[in-house]
C-alpha cells in the first residue's frame, strides 16, 4: 500500500520530482490561461470604412481563427450570414456588404471573445462629389414646360447632358434674397431634397417642384460639368409672397469635454455633434474648423467622432467644431381668403409634414378630440385654422419663462396648464398635424443682443401654392426675449408668420438615430437645440466616464 507521507519524509528525490511536477501543471495551466484570452479577435482595420452594398469589406486583424467555425462579423448590430464571407483566417476576413447594410460598429466574434469595435457607414447616406466626367458636355436648357408656376408646383426642364442619374446635379430657381446677375448659387435657391421638390432625372428631362422661397427670375441645372444657361420663369402665389431680409452671419462654436474614463481594452465612444441645417432662410453653412480631426465631417446633417477611450486614453478628452452660418429674417404675406384649402395628400411632403412620429404625436386620442374641439365651426381653410390653434394655445395655457429639465412629456401641459418653450412648439405642431396640415417643428438657438444663446423651438406649416410659413408661438405667447431687431406689430401677431435672423436651426424635424451596436450605450439630451434621439454612444466595453457640452456660444456676428 502506498504511503504519501511516509515517501515525502524517506525520500528527497520523491519530494523533488513532486514539486517539480506541480510546478509545470501550474504553468501548462497559465499558458493555456493565457493562449485562451490572448486569442480574443483583435481588429487593426476594415476597408473600406465607407462602403456600399456589394462591396467587398476587409477586415484585418489577429486571433479570428483558422477557420471561422461559430465565428461572425456583426455590423451596426446584424450579424452577417454564412453566405456573406469570401474568405476567413486568422489574419483577414473578406465579405460581401448585404444589400441592407447600415452604419455601425463592426465586431469579430469567435468562441475567445468579441473584438472591439470600428466604425462602417454607408455611402449611399454620405453627400460625397460625383467626379467630373470629361466625356460629357455642359448641360443645356432647351425650354420649361411652364413660363409661370406657383410654389410646389410640378414643372419639367427639356435639354440635354443632365446626365442619367441625378448625383451631385441640381436644380435652382431665383430668390429674394440678394439677388445677383450672373449664375451663382449665392443668388439662387436649390430645390429640396428634404421637401422632396425632385421627381424624376434623366439626361433629356427633369421633373422638379418649384421650391420654397423661390420668386420670378431664372431657372438653371447644375452638374459635376458645370452650370448651364438660364430660362425664365414666372413664380407668382395667388396668396401671398414670402420676404427674405436683414440678413446675418453667425460664428458658432460647440464642444465637448469627456472625462473622468473608465474602460476596458477595446472600448470606444461616438459623438454626433449637431450641424446647422441648409434651408432657404439659412442658406450658407460652413464648418470652419474642427478639433480633432473627425472621422466624418459632413453626415446626415451631424460631424462623426469616434475615439477609442480604453485603458491608456488620456483621462480627459476634448472635441469642438466652428460653424459660420448665414441667416434671414422670414415675413410671410398671406391673404387668408385666397389660400388654397386642398392638398395634394399624394405629395410626399404632404405625408411626411402630418404622420405621427416619436416626437410629434399627432395621433394620440387627446390630442385628436383637442384638435376637433378647437377646430369645430372653423371651417377648412388651413391658415385660419392654423391661427386658431395658435390663439387656443396662447389663451389657454401658461408659459413657462424657464425650459422645464428632464423627460417631461410634452402631455404634462394638458394637465398642469402650463409649458415651456418646447411644450408650446410641439403640442401646437401635433394640433396642426392631427388638423391634416403639414408641420416641421425646428431645434436651434435663439440669440439676443448681446450675442447670447440658447436653445429654442419654433415651427412652420406649410400651404398649397405658397411654401412653408413660420411660426414662433413662444414668443408670440411672451417669451422675454432681448431682440435687437425692431417689430412693426405686437409679437402675437409678428411671430405668426414672421421670425427673426436671431436664430440659427440645428434640426427640422425628429432625427431617429439607430445605435452602432446592440450592445451599446446611448445617451440623449431631451429639450436641447436639436431634435436627434443619441449624442452619445458608448461600446459595451465603457464602465464610466462624465461628458459636459458647452454651447452653442456666439464667437461673432458679422
């Protein structure tokens, strides 16, 4: 029978061979520890960073494995079929993008562990320059089908080399606005990709609506080749006309502060910095600078950073963004008993201006039986109605000098009687909406005399034959307010209808914003300067870490 204790005391060697024994159980144990986490998939690149569906994604890197067995790559949280990858190794994994690929995070997932993240987006949603293309002439207007049109009418332009597809080409129309003699886009307005004023493209013939803002004047197509000559047209509204003035130009600066990091390896942040918006009284918006430089300076209307901020990031972090924006003063002119009191309910404008979304919840029973309640006995012309709903409001409720903090429902109004700027805007977009007529609701910044900002909501609904008619219903209701420039009426009756250029717009509409990944992070910021469901995402990864946005301040006026 063997006896342990009595070999450990009798014989040295025993003893030696033993130890030596559990010594090299321990480390076979640590290197098998070691080889298990060290073989976590590690991401160095992916190419490209921008893509289109079909094309082919390559991801390099380490530890993805011989084969790819249970293995995938996950992008913008779907994970992508077996029928996706081209090749697989430890090294390099090669796919083919899906046709419904969209903007995110990339992960490698094996049965050691998931990647830490890089950044995809789709092409198709980055406003990049079609290269020229020296096969292809100038492009030429032969006539309009047309010599007179109203606002949103629908017109087509007869010529040649407009090219197949539309790409970068554009359609502008004259405006109010400091109007020129030569072919510039400084005195002309485009036609709105976001109004959806473009219809049909091809090389011979375009179909477009004569979009808002535009006045009698000439009409020319633009393409990567150039600009063309000009028709003219005859812009008229049987209701009224739209005035551009006191024109303005703005220096803005936004930043961000992170600090305070906790994170793992791996581990990574995106902030999505608000653009102001192109809009016919907001007609030039340039980023001057931006520190660091980010990953995408121009997309869907917002400036992309995304950082790593594991382990050996510096503890604080710091990202800022310079805008210059030139803004105008808008006066609608309406003669109430010539609006057109029908809609095109076809029109895309029409129905993206009057569904119900997360925002605006036109669609909401108390807000229906409000409508039809304020509304009974008034009639269908939509401007009269518009007024109405804006005099209930004003009447009825109590506003709020200070912005109420916090996720307060828009609703609570209807229950205290009282609201602030935000409540006002959107419950009075959702009346307009749950009335059939077209409303955007606006984020951005009011500043006074002194160049002070802060953040503000306004509106504007819009009117067959005549385009969008702003409405400021805060500050018609009394919002103090110290403006600079002089008003001819009471503010009542001034703000529906007319704003000032104090004010630059961040957002027009509920800006849906889908995570990266599954896993991440988010945070928004109700009631702010603009209207976008994240500002800040985080990877699964982040444990920490305290974030303070300063702005937008006013650097200047100009």
């Amino acid at each position: 029978m063997f006896r342990f204790g009595y070999w450990w005391r009798k014989y040295p060697l025993f003893r030696f061979f033993l130890i030596l024994f559990a010594f090299a159980a321990a480390a076979g144990c640590a290197v098998g520890i070691s080889m298990h986490f060290n073989r976590v998939p590690h991401i160095d690149k992916i190419e490209p960073a921008v893509g289109m569906p079909g094309d082919v994604l390559t991801v390099s890197g380490a530890c993805f494995g011989d084969e790819r067995n249970t293995g995938f790559v996950e992008i913008g949280g779907s994970r992508q079929t077996a029928s996706s990858y081209i090749e697989w190794t430890d090294t390099l994994i090669r796919l083919v993008l899906p046709s419904n690929v969209r903007d995110g995070l990339v992960f490698v997932q094996t049965e050691a562990g998931r990647s830490e993240g890089k950044l995809f987006a789709n092409k198709a949603d980055i406003p990049v320059p079609v290269p020229e293309d020296i096969t292809t002439s100038l492009p030429s207007v032969a006539s309009l089908s047309e010599t007179a049109a109203t606002p949103g009418e629908l017109i087509s332009i007869y010529g040649t080399n407009f090219g197949s597809v539309r790409g970068s080409g554009a359609v502008y129309f004259a405006c109010g606005r400091d109007m020129t003699a030569d072919n510039t886009a400084a005195s002309y307005i485009a036609c709105s990709d976001v109004d959806y004023d473009y219809e049909y493209w091809s090389n011979t013939e375009i179909r477009v609506r004569v979009p808002d803002g535009a006045v009698s004047g000439n009409v020319f197509v633009t393409t990567s080749k150039g600009n063309s000559n000009a028709q003219k047209l005859r812009v008229e509204s049987p209701s009224g006309e739209k005035v551009f003035s006191h024109k303005r130009t703005y220096l803005l600066q936004l930043s961000v502060d992170i600090a305070q990091i906790a994170a793992q390896d791996g581990s990574s942040m995106l902030l999505r910095l608000p653009r102001p918006l192109e809009l016919p009284y907001q007609p030039a918006v340039e980023v001057t600078e931006c520190f660091p430089e980010p990953l995408l300076a121009d997309y869907d209307d917002m400036i992309i950073y995304h950082e790593v901020i594991g382990p050996g990031a510096d503890a604080e972090q710091f990202f800022s963004a310079n805008y210059a924006v030139t803004t105008y003063a808008v006066s609608a002119h309406i003669d109430a008993a010539d609006v057109e009191t029908r809609y095109d309910t076809e029109r895309l404008l029409y129905q993206a201006g009057t569904e119900s979304d997360a925002l605006v919840q036109s669609a909401d029973p108390r807000i229906t039986a409000l409508c039809g309640q304020v509304l009974s006995g008034v009639g269908a012309n939509p401007y009269r109605q518009a007024r109405v709903l804006y005099d209930y409001l004003i009447d009825t409720y109590t506003l709020l000098p200070e912005t109420r903090g916090g996720e307060i429902s828009v609703f609570d109004m209807l229950e205290t009687g009282a609201g602030d700027a935000y409540d006002f805007t959107l419950l009075y977009c959702m009346l307009l909406r749950a009335a059939g007529i077209p409303c955007m609701p606006l984020g951005g910044i009011l500043i006074d005399s002194s160049l002070a900002a802060s953040a503000h909501w306004w509106c504007e609904f819009y009117l067959e034959e005549f385009g969008w008619v702003p409405v400021d219903i805060a500050l018609g209701a009394g919002l103090p307010f110290d403006g600079s420039l002089p008003q001819e009426q009471p503010a009542r009756d001034f703000y529906f209808g007319s704003v000032d250029a104090q004010r630059v717009v961040f957002s027009r509409g509920w800006k849906e914003i889908k995570p990266s990944a599954a896993d991440s992070k988010t945070v928004a910021f109700p009631r702010s300067f603009a209207l976008q469901s994240i500002w800040e995402e985080a990877s699964a990864q982040t444990e920490s870490y305290s974030s303070f946005w300063n702005g937008p301040y006013v650097l200047g006026l100009y």
